[in-house]
C-alpha cells in the first residue's frame, strides 16, 4: 500500500479495542453508535453523544490532516477485558485508524455529572492489551467531570484512575517492549513495505514519551518509597526510549525537502534527548543540524511600503514654491509553522529589511539675485519584525500581527543664497514603530493604499503598503514516495 502524505498507513495502539475506564464504577452496557465528519486542512471538531450519556469531542487543528479526511468517532457499547479494573465506558474506536497527524489534535471526554473523576484519572493510548500510554499535555477537571488531553494519531484510548499495583504493572510490561518492533501486526506493515520506519514515526515517539513522562510524574505524586521507586523505572525506561528513537532515525536519510514531517522529527528528538539529559555532545550536533533545518524550512511573506509625493505652488509676485518626496520600506519576514507541531495556537514570526527616504523641496524669489533656498534630506533605514502567526478558522487563512520596528540615519543640507554662508549640514538618527494586528498572509494583500491627485492643498500623495509576496503553507509532507519520519 502506497503511504499518504500522513503516513496514514502507520498502525498506532495496535489491534486492541478502546477502552474509557474509571474507579469504583461497573463497567455499563448499552447500544453502540457512532458519529462521522468530514474534516479538511483547515481543522474542524466531531463530537459524540453515545447512548450511555458521554460527551466526546476531538478537534483537530490547521493542517493536522494533509486532505478532506472522514473521521467517525464510535462508542462499542460493550467492554472487553483491559489492564484496569473497574471499567466505565464501554469503549470508542476513532477512525481511520492508524492515522498520523501533522499537528496533535485535542481529544475531550465529558462524563455524567454522576461519574467518580478523581484528580489521578488519565486518558491513555492503547498499544496492547497490556501497554498504555497517557496522553500529552492531560487536563483533569473532576469537578466537570471532564477529562483532556492531545493526541498525535487516530486509533483506541482509554480514561482511567490506575491504582499504584496497576502502575507497577505497567512498568513492568513497558520495561520488557519499549520500540514495539516486535509486535506481529507492526512486522506484517514493514514486510508490506508501508510506514513507518522502527519507532511509528515522530507521532509515535511523541505518544510513547509523552506517555511515560506522565507516569513518571503519577508515581512521585504518590509521596513514597514505593512512588520514588516507580518513577525510577519510569525513567530508566524514558532513557531507553529516547536513545532507541535517536539511532533509529539517525539511520534514516534526509529527504530532498526536509520541509514536512521530517523537520518536526528532528525537533522532537532533540527536545526529548535534551530533556532526559543525553550525552551533550549528541545534543549539541542534533541542534546544529537543526539549525540549518530551521532555516531551509522558513515559510516567508514581504512587508513593503512605497511613498511618493509632489507639491508646487506659485505666489503673486513670481515666488514659486515646490517639494518632492520619495521613498520605501522592504522587510522579509519569516514563519516558523512547525511551531504548530507542539499544539500552540501561533508561531513566530521575525525578519530584518532595509528603506530608504528622500525630501527635497525648493523656493524660489522672484528678484535680482534670484534668490532660493533648497532643503535635500536623505533617510537610510534598517528594519526588524517581530509578531505572531495563526490560522483564522472563520476565513480560513493564516493572519500575522507583527510589529515592525525601524531605526534610522538622517542627512540635511540646508542652503539660502540670500545669506552669504556655506550650506547648513548636518546628521540624525530617528526611530519608528508600526504595529499591525490581523494581517492577512496573502499575496498582494493591501493593508493601505492612500491616493491624493492634484489637491490645491496637499498636491499628489501615493502611500500604499502590501503584502507583496506569501509562500504559502504546505502542511503535507513534500516527499509522499520517501519515508516517514
């Protein structure tokens, strides 16, 4: 099977049934039912209110998904066994399975008001029957009741309130399969020749480290010796991860654009290996490389501003009065949309450019002397740009609010023949500060375009400021025939 530009074909939370899970509470049973939406690059939410009184919502964000996507969110009704005692919801399938995502998407669960929620109750990743990884960035509100967290593939999970016995459990499964290569499901993908490579991508990395690091936190909440000793192994697992996860995708070649999936994955593995404290000269190439990733893969858009103006007037008596004025700002600027990976709303925005301004304006005196005075003022400016970037799901379009801030060099040569004195010069420096909010990221897009034509008072007057050019923003990965990543 020919992989997606998703990696779509990548088994996650292999071949076990979704459970959702709570203390204290008999597993209920009712009819299934499911709900489908269509969601595309831009994002969308599907929710589901099953039959048993449950509330479920995923939403995904800009370009977690590289095209139109049907994605059903399916309550079982009924229970199989699972590695926590005390089931509550019999279970939800999320389809397409097995489906990576650009982005992490938000999955919420919003119990009856008469579910047992405690503070320690988590959402989990199923892999096996016996293997469960808690969710990223998991939100408890027992009050709600409700639970959330991100996800970074389409496939079971569960919600849970483990004892410390059902924790230990977990170690122990872990500690015995942390690359899951083994699994015979995962070996049938890779003898097919689909994705993804050893370790289920970054998505999947993400998941497994994510996952532990939330036991790890779980188990020193616990206050005690038996708590300390958990979160030790939990940790000697995350070492074992992280190292795996680093020499399997060093081996694997860069692609031609580096653009897509794989620049995410290399700041993932780089962020987990500096979090656990690897070696510092591993962590220190990793960010080098990074570095030039981090630049070839900007996403750029131009702010400019052109001005122009001419004014003549002419006085009884032959005085002529007449001024001229030019100029222009250019600064490139540069998004960094991969910061979307890491589930924020924006990402950064910044860039540097250059202007320059001139003011030249003559008077002239009807008399003997045909006296005049000329004023010439040449401005050279350099420009920096700073701001945020992020998706208008009403519009559907990237917009900016970015400030660009200007510092300037000033040269006046005054000059009067009237006086009998050498010309006047002299230098300046100036500054500026323009602010924009909500700008969007389109090609040609006029933020002011202010004309005046041959007014008695004003004279011609052309600013115009634009959007000149926008690259725009491929979510898809670039190389859909090479690996995943």
């Amino acid at each position: 099977m020919k992989r997606t530009a998703l990696c779509a074909t990548v088994l996650c939370c292999a071949a076990a049934a979704l459970l959702l899970w709570s203390c204290n509470t008999p597993a209920p049973t009712y009819a299934p039912s499911e709900q489908t939406a269509t969601i595309g690059v831009s994002g969308g939410s599907i929710t589901l209110e099953d039959n048993g009184g449950y509330t479920v919502t995923l939403t995904f964000p800009y370009g977690a998904l590289a095209a139109d996507t049907e994605v059903t969110l399916r309550s079982v009704g009924t229970a199989p066994a699972g590695p926590f005692r005390d089931v509550l919801y019999p279970g939800l399938e999320i389809e397409p399975q097995d489906l990576l995502l650009e982005y992490p998407a938000r999955l919420e669960i919003q119990c009856p008001v008469t579910t047992d929620m405690q503070s320690g109750s988590m959402i989990l990743c199923r892999w096996t029957d016996t293997l469960m990884a808690p969710l990223d960035e998991m939100e408890v509100n027992p009050g709600g009741p409700q639970i959330w967290g991100s996800i970074y593939l389409l496939g079971r999970y569960g919600s849970a309130t483990p004892t410390t016995e059902e924790m230990r459990a977990q170690m122990d499964a872990w500690s015995q399969d942390t690359a899951f290569s083994d699994t015979s499901s995962f070996q049938m993908r890779r003898s097919a020749g689909d994705c993804p490579p050893d370790g289920y991508g970054w998505q999947g990395f993400k998941t497994r480290v994510s996952g532990m690091l939330a036991w790890e936190t779980a188990f020193k909440a616990l206050g005690s010796p038996s708590g300390d000793k958990g979160a030790a192994d939990a940790r000697a697992i995350l070492e074992d991860m992280v190292t795996n996860g680093i020499m399997e995708f060093s081996t694997l070649a860069p692609p031609f654009n580096p653009c897509g999936s794989y620049i995410r994955a290399a700041l993932r593995y780089e962020n987990a290996a500096a979090l656990l404290g690897v070696d510092n000269a591993v962590v220190d190439e990793m960010r080098e490389n990074n570095y030039g990733l981090i630049d070839q893969c900007k996403v750029t858009f131009t702010y400019r501003k052109d001005i122009q103006s001419s004014y003549k007037e002419e006085k009884d008596g032959g005085e002529t009065y007449q001024r001229t004025t030019s100029g222009y700002v250019a600064v490139n600027c540069s998004v960094s949309y991969w910061d979307l990976s890491d589930g924020k709303d924006s990402c950064d925005i910044g860039g540097q450019g250059a202007g320059e301004y001139s003011d030249t304006s003559e008077r002239k005196y009807h008399n003997v002397e045909n006296d005049e005075v000329t004023t010439d003022i040449s401005e050279n400016w350099t420009y920096t740009c700073k701001g945020s970037a992020y998706f208008d799901e009403d519009e559907l379009v990237f917009k900016a609010s970015f400030t660009i801030v200007g510092t300037g060099t000033s040269h006046t040569k005054l000059c009067d023949t009237r006086e009998d004195v050498p010309c006047h010069e002299f230098d300046d420096t100036k500054s500026s500060r323009d602010t924009f909010s909500g700008i969007p990221l389109t090609s040609g897009y006029t933020i002011q375009d202010y004309r005046v034509t041959d007014d008695p008072a004003l004279g011609t007057i052309s600013i115009v400021e634009q959007i000149t050019s926008a690259d725009p923003y491929q979510p898809e990965n670039p190389d859909p025939d090479g690996p995943c990543y």
